[in-house]
C-alpha cells in the first residue's frame, strides 16, 4: 500500500471515529500534498510524500519553539500533538548509534578528511537518510566528526 493510500484510508477512519483533530490534521496533509500535484503537474511518489511530511513536522516544531518563547502553550500543545500524527506515517527515525554509524560509512566511503569534503558527504547522506533522520542532527554528525 503506498503512502498516500495509507493516508487517504486514515482520513476515512477520523472520519468514521469523529476525530476532529486527526482529521484536521491529516486534511493538512492531503491539502499539501493536493497542492504540490496541481502545481508541479506531477504524481507524488512515497519518497516525495516523506519529503512533505518531514517538512510539515519541522514547521511544527520551529512553531512549539516559537509558541513557548511567547508563553502560548495552549498553541504548542496543539502543534505537538499535530506532529505526533505526522510522525505516524515517517519511516522509523534512527537513533544515535545508527546516525553515527552511518555518517562513519559515509566519510569512509567519499574518503573524506576535513571540513572541505562536507558537502561531499552530506551529499551521500541525504539521499540515504531523507527522512530517517533531521539533517541537522545529520550536518552536526558530521561536523563533528570531521573536525
């Protein structure tokens, strides 16, 4: 079953299970996902559905941070809650170890040895990595390990 059928039979269950906030949510999606179709005239694919998805939960997340700085928790309540459905349907995000484990490989692989090769390397990891990890947890690992 590809994502988007996944999703479009989850806004059916919100709708059956009156969820308003699940079915706000993932409307959201839909909406987004519409959009880029009619716009770009393309058919989205599972690999652009994440894409979509991993932006949708990183302006979520800058918004909670936003909304705590102005004392608006009733707001970051919500938009945490909002990516926790989005979440729902990322591939499993990897943990430390792995993150590490996989930019190790990657410098290994490019042959990488200083900062200078970074994009090199960033390269190699953002087409593995899209959304299985946020990029600048990624971009640190890297850093980190090159300097």
């Amino acid at each position: 079953m590809t994502l988007l059928a996944r999703l479009q039979d989850e806004v059916k269950s919100a709708m059956r299970a009156r969820e308003k906030e699940r079915l706000a949510t993932l409307r959201l999606i839909m909406a987004d996902i519409k959009r880029i179709e009619v716009d770009e005239r393309v058919e989205m694919d599972d690999d652009r559905i994440v894409g979509v998805l991993t932006r949708m939960a990183k302006q979520r997340r800058d918004s909670i941070e936003q909304y705590r700085n102005g004392g608006r928790d009733d707001l970051a309540d919500k938009e945490a809650a909002e990516i926790g459905i989005i979440e729902a349907f990322l591939p499993e995000q990897l943990d430390g170890d792995e993150l590490d484990a996989a930019v190790a490989a990657a410098i290994a692989e490019v042959g990488a040895v200083s900062m200078r090769d970074m994009g090199k390397v960033m390269g190699k990891l953002q087409g593995e990595l899209a959304g299985k990890a946020d990029m600048a947890a990624v971009a640190a690992a890297v850093k980190q390990k090159l300097a």
